[in-house]
C-alpha cells in the first residue's frame, strides 16, 4: 500500500546520498592554466615554384612584458590549388625560447592568399613537441609581392595555453 511518510523518508534518503557523493563537475580543477600571448612579426617568402618551399621567420612577443617570448621558424610548401589566381599551402615550423631543449613547441597550419599580389592570411596551430591537442594559435596576414626578389613580411597574434 502507498505510504506518504515512506516516500518522503526515501526521497531524503536519495537527497543526502546525491549530495554526498563526490562529482566530477563540481570537483576544483587542480591544473592552473596559465595562457600568454601578443603580437608576432617577421619575415615571410612564398615558394617561387608549384610545389616549391619559402619560409617563415620572426618573433612572438609576450604582451605582458614587451620581450620576445619565442623565436618561430617554419617552412611554407605550396600546395596545388584549382584557384589559378590564389596562392596556398602549408607551414610546418617550431617555436624556441632559446633556452633548454629545443623546440618547445611545434606549429602547423596553412597560408592563403592572391597569386598576383602575394598577400593573404595565415593560421596555425601550437602543439607540444610530445604530441597532444592544440594549446594554442598563430594567426594573421603576409605580404610577399611576386617578382621583386625581396622577402616579405607577416604580422599576426599569438596565444599559447598550459
């Protein structure tokens, strides 16, 4: 037979196992994530031939000090586009602060932009060297017009997370 005295009983009984219990949303995180970033600016040269190398060269400054941070060095491999007017490819580099082991992080993106002006937009990925997920992004814009034999430029912003 139903009993309403039972049911509240059971039902407060239920209550103070389920506040009890330890949860996993509710447990303080015990990793401190400290994220740093900034401006980066540097030297860019697209690849002269399809399927050809450039590179990438500059710094990432730390806004919070106004010093460099990390030093970037990457390699630019064009990729064939069916876009006859665009430029594409992807850059495989690494990032050192100089000290220690090196590299301290590995960065991996693409590079889009006009064939005839030698302009467009970069982004890359931040990875450990040990592998993992992303921890952070490197992105922004280049300048490298074709046929004057100088290099270009890029500049863009950084943001790495541990």
């Amino acid at each position: 037979m139903f009993n309403p005295t039972k049911l509240v009983v059971w039902i407060a009984v239920a209550a103070s196992l389920v506040t009890l219990a330890p949860s996993p949303l509710l447990s303080p995180c015990t990793a401190q994530v400290t994220c740093a970033g900034g401006p980066t600016a540097g030297l860019f040269r697209l690849p002269l031939t399809s399927m050809g190398t450039g590179v990438m060269r500059g710094r990432l400054i730390d806004s919070s000090t106004n010093l460099p941070a990390y030093r970037l060095t990457a390699r630019l491999v064009d990729v064939p586009s069916p876009c006859l007017s665009c430029v594409e490819g992807e850059i495989h580099g690494f990032l050192d602060d100089g000290s220690g082991t090196s590299p301290d992080f590995i960065v991996r993106g693409r590079y889009l932009g006009s064939f005839l002006g030698g302009s467009g937009q970069f982004n890359l990925r931040v990875f450990r060297p040990s592998g993992g997920p992303s921890v952070g992004t490197l992105s922004g814009s280049f300048d490298d017009p074709p046929g004057d034999g100088m290099p270009g430029q890029f500049s863009g912003v950084w943001q790495i997370c541990q």
